[in-house]
C-alpha cells in the first residue's frame, strides 16, 4: 500500500484509540496523531536499500521492519526518537502506545497486498498476504480521509471515526467475496481445459475494486486472464483515437469473454527451451528467482554479438505497459560468457 496512505491511517487510528488531554504529563492529541502518522510510515524507511540495487530492495522490502515480532522493538526506537525530537518534554513511553499503533496498522495494510510481508522475521523469512487490495487504492484512501476530515471538524467527538473504519472493514470484506468469484473463475477456466494440480491465484488490479488478474499455474506453465467482475457488455475493440486509459480498462473483460493468455518459465517447446533453461540457473539471476513467484520468459532477443534471455515475475504486469522487473542474462557469441542486465520500464522504480 502507498505510504501516504500507510500514514494516514497511522494518524486515524491514534485519533481514535487516545486520549484528549493536554496537561504536562500527558501528550497532546496532534502530537500522538503526529507520531501516529509518523510510525504509519516507518515501515517503508526499508527504501533505502534500493541504494544497493534493485534486487536487494525487492527481496527485503516489506521485511523485518514489517514483522510483528519486530514491532515492540522498532515502537521503543521510534518513542525514544520522538522524545528527543521534542526535547524530552513528553517521556518515550508516552510515544509507545500511538507507534505501535502506527505500525500495526502498516503492517495490516499491506497483508492484504499481494507483495507479501516477512510477518515473523527474523524467526522466519517466508512472507504472507492476502491479496485483496492493489498498492494503491482510492477507495481504500478515500475512507481513511474522511474518517480524519470527521477528526478534524470534530475534534472532541471521537465516534466520528468509527464509521470510516466500519466502511473499511465492509469494503475489504466486500473485496474478500470478489476475491472468491475470481477464484471461481480460474477453477472453472482449470476444469475445463481439463488441467490436474493446478494452482489458482488472483490478483487485485488498478483502479477498481472489480478488476482481478487471474493466475492459473500448472508447474510453471501459466494461463492468464485480467477480469472485470462487474462488466458484461461484449469484448470492445480498440481504434487509433483510443487513449492509454480507455486500452487499459477495456483489457478488463467479463468472465464469459475473458482472453487467456499462456505463458511459461521457459517459453513455448522450441529449440531455445534449452537456452532459456541455461540462462534461468545462471548465479548472477538467483537473486531475482529468490525474489520471483510466477517467474515468466518475456522474449528471448538475438543480437549481432550476443543473445539475451529476459524474465519477468506475472505479478508485475500490467495491461498496454511493458512489465516491471524484467532481468535478462545475455550470452555473448564469442566468449559465451553470461552477464546479467535489468530492462528500464515505466515507472521510475524499475
């Protein structure tokens, strides 16, 4: 989930859970909102190992700074940070309680993403989701907003919040139900094409609730169908006055009209099976298949002094853009020697 929104909800949730007061001892309600919105967004300081590169980002992001076991230990850092910041006017433990909050409620944010949180580093690396929401959803931010608008016109009051949680608990669970159609969308697809020990994954897609992506993974071999669980009109074809966001909604299409598409670790049989293969082992990529989970050939491109192999992991692919963290090896024709190569996309991440 964006930041922005991790943080917002930080500062909700401390306006809700505190204490009105102002005396001496006590810490004023913006201040806990302030260190409530400040701890939200804590969890995402885990950016700066893009320093590094890429790949070490994108192993470790959403890691131990996103671990519940972790939590107490970064909400003591945090308060004593933010006593220092006020000069020690207001104890650490007076900043426990609202960055905990804070960061709790980061990490519930993004559970429910598909990226996957390492929930019990350092215990264990292996990460848990459930992938009901996009990282960035409006809906989901705009009931957080209103709850602090509610906050900010009653700053006394604070039942006013309540239904801006309640709104967010129904819509996660309405998500919950689409997530299930989704599903059954894929098992059907799996039955019939008459496919054994397949696996079913759905993923939340941009700009609306209704829009899924549906994975069906045999060792591998994948079928892949985006999916618009409210549209039923028939399949739209697009014309050259069609813009960029009118191709990318559009490739959302019923379940009665949905275009699978078939994609695979190593490509259609062909004789470049073998090549693919050779490139995917290679060591300088075990950081991307540490980091992949419906790892994917793009294309294999044949040069005059080399060949590339380029992957891509399906969970970062979107409609009309090219995908994001796409890795390649590329084999040079006289040495034949491999060397290891990340393909700008189109957001400034890649």
């Amino acid at each position: 989930m964006d930041t922005l929104t991790h943080a917002l909800s930080g500062a909700l949730l401390v306006y809700t859970a505190s204490r009105s007061t102002s005396k001496t001892d006590g810490l004023p309600l913006r201040i806990q909102m302030a260190a409530g919105f400040a701890a939200a967004a804590f969890p995402d300081l885990d950016f700066v190992l893009r320093a590094i590169n890429t790949l070490t980002y994108l192993n470790w992001h959403q890691g131990p700074t996103h671990s519940l076991l972790m939590l107490p230990i970064w909400a003591y850092l945090l308060a004593q940070l933010f006593s220092r910041i006020t000069r020690k006017r207001y104890s650490w433990r007076t900043f426990f309680i609202p960055a905990c909050l804070g960061i709790a409620i980061h990490i519930a944010g993004d559970f429910i993403t598909a990226y996957g949180i390492m929930l019990f580093a350092p215990l264990t690396l292996q990460r848990f989701s459930l992938p009901l929401v996009f990282v960035v959803d409006l809906w989901f931010s705009l009931f957080i907003i209103a709850g602090l608008i509610s906050a900010f016109i009653f700053p006394r009051q604070k039942i006013v919040a309540i239904p801006a949680f309640i709104g967010l608990f129904g819509y996660v669970l309405s998500l919950w139900i689409l997530q299930e159609r989704a599903i059954n969308t894929g098992q059907a697809f799996a039955e019939a094409q008459g496919y054994p020990h397949t696996k079913i994954n759905v993923l939340p897609q941009p700009f609306s609730p209704l829009h899924w992506k549906v994975i069906v993974n045999h060792e591998q071999h994948y079928h892949v169908a985006l999916i618009n669980l409210g549209h039923t009109q028939d399949t739209i074809t697009h014309t050259s006055d069609v813009n960029l966001l009118q191709k990318f909604m559009t490739a959302y299409q019923h379940t009665t009209m949905a275009h699978w598409q078939y994609y695979s670790l190593l490509g259609k049989p062909s004789a470049d099976t073998t090549l693919a293969r050779t490139a995917w082992y290679q060591p300088d990529l075990a950081d991307f298949r540490r980091f992949s989970v419906f790892p994917a050939l793009e294309r294999i491109q044949h040069k005059t002094d080399e060949t590339c192999v380029w992957f891509f992991d399906l969970r970062f692919s979107l409609p009309v853009l090219p995908p994001s963290f796409r890795y390649g090896m590329c084999r040079n024709h006289a040495t034949h020697k491999w060397r290891m190569l990340q393909h700008e996309s189109t957001f400034w991440i890649d």
